[in-house]
C-alpha cells in the first residue's frame, strides 16, 4: 500500500495549485468560487502547519531529554519520546489529513 506524507512542500503544491488557477471569464462567480477554494487550503494550511509544528516541538523535545536526561534502569524518558513520536506519526499520515490534501489536489483539476 503506497503511503502519502503530507510535507511542505505537498502545502506549497497545494496553495499554489489553488493560486495558479485561472478565473473564468464568465465573471465574479468564477473568482468566488476560485477565492473559496484558496480559503479552504489556506484554513487547512494553517491548521495543518500549526498542529504539525506543536508535535513536531513536542516529539524532539522528548527525543531531546531521553538524549540527555540518562537515568539507569528509569524508561520514564523512552517512554514519553516513544508516545510523542507516535502522536507525531499519527498525525502526519491519519487518513483525515490525507484525505483533505488529495481532496483538494482533485478540486484543483476541477
């Protein structure tokens, strides 16, 4: 099964794809539906950016005091980075996310 990752540059693909369209010349209905969609992968952008930043944050944190924090027989430290990074996993390649992003690569067609 083939796995999406949605990156940064897949947000940027995303914003420009919407940019780059061109408006119909059949007048404003055609830009407001063109507005529309950028305003939808933009909210979805800036959603997407701001969780992804705060589990990225979180996860190399835990990897950061499970480096530093060495404690003989305690797992407290492997545990916590084990559960950030699953949490980071789980976000950047949910279904929800991946879903989203080629259902807006799809309207970018339309």
């Amino acid at each position: 099964m083939k796995k999406l990752i949605f990156t940064g540059l897949t947000a940027a693909v995303l914003l420009s794809s919407c940019s780059s369209q061109k408006a119909d010349t059949s007048g404003t209905e055609a830009t407001a539906v063109q507005t529309e969609k950028q305003q939808e992968a933009q909210d979805f952008l800036d959603q997407y950016s701001a969780t992804y930043q705060d589990l990225y944050t979180k996860s190399a944190e835990a990897e950061w005091a499970s480096n530093i924090k060495i404690v003989e027989g305690d797992s407290t430290n492997a545990v916590a980075t084990r559960k950030a990074n699953e949490a980071f996993a789980a976000f950047t390649g949910s279904a929800e996310n991946i879903s989203t992003a080629k259902a807006m690569l799809e309207k970018k067609t339309s």
